[in-house]
C-alpha cells in the first residue's frame, strides 16, 4: 500500500538520494547541497509516496513573497520531483500534486511555480508565462563602461548588495541570509556544474550594482556561462557584465524580463531573441491573487465581480466585462484585443524564477 504524506525530519536524506540518483551525473554536486529550501525539514513543505516505509516518489515544496511593485504575492515553488524507476506510471506524481494543490490552498498562496512544462502540469491547469529578451554575449560584445570601480563581492557588502536587491520593483523575498545561502548553494548554476560568482560596481565607494553569475567548476568547452541574478545601475550592470569575461568565459546567456526595461535598452545594440519565462505557473485563486495585487492595480485599473464567472475591468473612464478565464490570460500573457492602455498593466510582471531562488 502506498503511503502519501508530508517528509518527516529523518527522511528527508531519502528525498536527496532520490533526486541525485534522478537528476545528478557523475561531477554534479548534491542536489541537497545546491537546493537547501527544496530538502529543509525546517520549512517541512515537502511531500513523498511512500511503500514499506520507503521513500518512491517526490516533490519539493518551497513559500516565498513576491514583491511585483508594492503589491506582495503569496506564493509556492515545486521542485526535483522525481520517482524511482520502477514505480513510474503508477501516478504517484499525480496523487501528490493534489495533495500539494490542497496544501498551497489551505496555506493562503494564490499561484503555483513549476519548473517544467511537462502534460502532468499543463493537465492541472499550468500555462505560460512571461517573455524575456535572452542575450549571449561574447567577449567584447558589451561595451566596458570606465566610471566605475569593479571588484569581487566581499563579506562586508552583505547590507549594501541588499539595498541593492530591496530597490527592484519586481523581486522575490530575500533576507542577507538568505541570499546570501542561495549564492552559496547555486542551485541553478549546479545543474550546469557550475558555481557562483559575484562581481560588484563601486562609485564614490558605494556600491550601485552587483551581478551574480556561473562560474564552471572547471573549462568546459563550449560551455554557455549563465548570469543568474542582478541588481543596481543598469549601465553599471552592462560594466558588470563586460569585467565577467576577464574570468576567461566562453560566453554568458543573460535572460532579461521585459519589464526591465531600462536595462533592455542599455544593451538594445547587442544580439537577442524573446523568449518565455521557462517552467509554468497555476494561478490557484484567482479573486485572493487579486486581493494580493491590489497594490500593484491602485490606480491603474478597478477589478470588480460581475458575477460568478466574469469579472469587470474599469480603466481609463472604461469598462469592459470578461471572463475568469479571460482574466487569468491576461494576468498570464496579456491580450492585445484589449486597450492599449492595459498594455502597462497585462502582463502582470512576475520575477524571473530562474535566480537565486529558482527551485
């Protein structure tokens, strides 16, 4: 008989040898070293299928805060979900993201994060979301600019990479601890084999803006460095960017949200194409993911029942009724059927899931 619960302190050891036999080669670290918050008996989010007391079938849970322009979002991230191999198509998977879905219900989270996009997701409702200009830069490609002092991060610029990180309209939570955790574990950068760098710009000795990015454990040919996280001065970020190839790289993907708009346009000149944000979301209550962003709509557009079904959009001395559903595509992808005027409002900017606190 299959038992389906939460992990316990003891088991979560399990869910890590499970995932690196899944998900890990030979030069990987541990997926319980890279991803500390997915296999944290702390937080105790996480969910397993269980058979004889053996652990058979995972999925990692992690809550965190949105910050999306004074509005704050509750929300969850699943992760390193894997079962062993002789006990797949059994719909394990399936029965423990129900039981994560009644979870991220009862805990008052609006929307679910997934990583990947594969049909389990897109069946229970997961869509696409976002788009990103993605770069790959080469040595020389972005201009070095010479006003600034650059230099590697040092232990005491924990408060000021900070400010730094809390001045961004669109982040994720973050304490010094925990960034400064989340660098150490790199977990995104891991799967790469690589490990973090962090570069910052100093001016009249404050610092204006910091860069975290891949570093490969050793030369890879070929390899793509990855910036994974940033914040500050966009035309500091550009030198940031530009000082990352003294550490001999190859070349360096950076994936930029549209709404940063300054900084895609501080490197406009350089080769892109858009993307969308990689891995899927569920938005699980639509009217508390409303609530959540209240903030974020004063002043730009009323949202309002019309009935059990639609909803109605006032804007602009306008008003429009459209479907739940029509709603949540707007919130997901924007629509261009629409007012231009919501063109600033739809899509609603999420932060990029792939930073620091990418599960």
């Amino acid at each position: 008989m299959v038992e389906y619960r939460l992990l316990q302190e003891g088991e979560f050891q399990q869910a890590i040898d499970l995932a690196d036999k899944v998900f890990r080669k030979e030069g990987h670290v541990s997926m319980g070293i890279a991803f500390p918050h997915v296999f944290s008996p702390a937080l105790n989010q996480s969910y397993g299928a269980f058979i004889d007391e053996k652990l058979v079938s995972f999925i990692g849970l992690v809550p965190s805060v949105l910050h999306i322009e004074g509005a704050k979002v509750q929300a969850f991230s699943i992760g390193a979900v894997c079962t062993e191999p002789d006990y797949r198509k059994r719909g394990l998977a399936n029965t423990l993201l129900q039981m994560i879905f009644e979870h991220v219900n009862k805990s008052g989270a609006s929307v679910l994060f997934i990583s990947g996009d594969l049909p389990i997701y897109i069946k229970q409702g997961c869509n696409y979301y976002g788009k990103v200009k993605q770069y790959k830069i080469k040595q020389g490609d972005p201009p070095l600019e010479v006003a600034y002092t650059v230099r590697e991060q040092q232990p005491f610029d924990w408060f000021q990479m900070r400010k730094l990180s809390h001045n961004r309209p669109i982040r994720y939570e973050q304490s010094i601890y925990e960034m400064a955790l989340l660098n150490e574990a790199a977990g995104f950068a891991s799967i790469f084999k690589m490990k973090h760098k962090v570069l910052v710009a100093e001016e009249n000795q404050e610092l204006i803006a910091f860069l975290v990015f891949g570093m490969p454990y050793q030369e890879q040919e070929d390899g793509d460095s990855r910036v994974i996280e940033w914040g500050g001065d966009p035309q500091a970020i550009q030198s940031l960017l530009a000082e990352s190839f003294k550490y001999r790289l190859n070349s360096l993907v950076v994936n930029i949200p549209d709404f940063e708009k300054a900084l895609n346009q501080q490197l406009d000149s350089l080769e892109k194409v858009e993307v969308s944000y990689p891995g899927t979301m569920k938005i699980m209550n639509l009217d508390l993911l409303l609530n959540q962003l209240g903030s974020y709509f004063n002043g730009k557009v009323e949202i309002s029942n019309e009935d059990e079904n639609n909803k109605k959009l006032n804007f602009k001395q306008n008003a429009v009724v459209i479907s739940n559903q029509e709603l949540e595509e707007l919130i997901l992808k924007g629509n261009v059927k629409f007012d231009s005027y919501l063109d600033d409002v739809f899509p609603v900017p999420f932060p990029f899931p792939q930073g620091l606190n990418y599960v």
